[in-house]
C-alpha cells in the first residue's frame, strides 16, 4: 500500500533522520551511561569601592597599644624646632618602650603633638578620630 500524502512522507522521513542522527558511535559505546552534571557554585567577590563591609574593623595588630596601658616617661623637648622632639613612652603591661617623635603611629594612636609635659595623641576607632594627650606626673621636690 503506497503512501499518497506528500505531508505524512516528509515527517516520516524527518522522524527517520532524527532518530539516525541522535544514535552515533559514542553512545552506542556507552548505553547505560547517565549524562554527567556540573554543578556550578556562586562565587561573591567584593570589588566596590571604600572599605569592604565584611571585614573587621579592627586588625588584631592594630589594637594594642591602647592609651590606658601607656605611661608618658620622658619629653624631650626643643623649642627651637618643635618638629624635632622626641618623648618616651612605656606600655605598662608589656614592659615596651616607645620611643616617638610628632607623626609617628602606635597602634591605633597618631602623635599629634609633643609639648614640654605632655604629648597630644589622635586616636582613631571605628572611623571617629578624638584628640586624647598623656602628661609627666609631677615630680615631688626633696628639701
């Protein structure tokens, strides 16, 4: 019985070479092999501009000496040329001496100023800076 229907004879053959295309040697090899799936992770990297909202504010490092641990113990002072004076601190728990000048930088704390008693610090915390100075103790006259 001949096929008369020009239409029925094109899907037919259509169907034929779907099905001759998808059988190729490759999976003839392979039968009951499953297709191999890739699973793909979400990656978040932060490349926006300012600080980086998820890291710490505070490096460990960065946070001692804190400015109650610190005991002024010698200015040595020029008042011909302020920018060359210097002054010792010591950190009371650890024992360390610092010895700075006006710009250095301990810890978290900026020398601001350095004065004939006294040195001026900038504390920065948290992204606030205040203004915080440590002076000699009085020294006791003997008679």
């Amino acid at each position: 019985m001949p096929l008369r229907n020009p239409l029925v004879i094109a899907f037919a053959s259509l169907g034929l070479a779907g099905v001759l295309a998808a059988q190729t040697p490759a999976d003839s090899a392979r039968p009951d092999s499953t297709a191999s799936l890739a699973l793909l992770r979400e990656v978040f990297a932060y490349e926006g501009g300012g600080r980086d909202p998820f890291m710490s504010l505070l490096k460990s490092g960065d946070v001692r000496p804190l400015m109650a641990d610190l005991k002024l113990v010698a200015v040595l002072f020029d008042g011909v040329y302020p920018a060359r004076s210097v002054a010792v601190l010591r950190d009371v728990i650890t024992a360390r001496r610092y010895r700075v000048k006006t710009g250095d930088i301990v810890g978290r704390l900026k020398v601001t100023q350095i004065r004939p008693r006294e040195v001026v610090f900038t504390v920065q915390e948290f992204g606030y800076e205040r203004q915080q100075s440590l002076t000699l103790a009085k020294q006791e006259d003997t008679p």
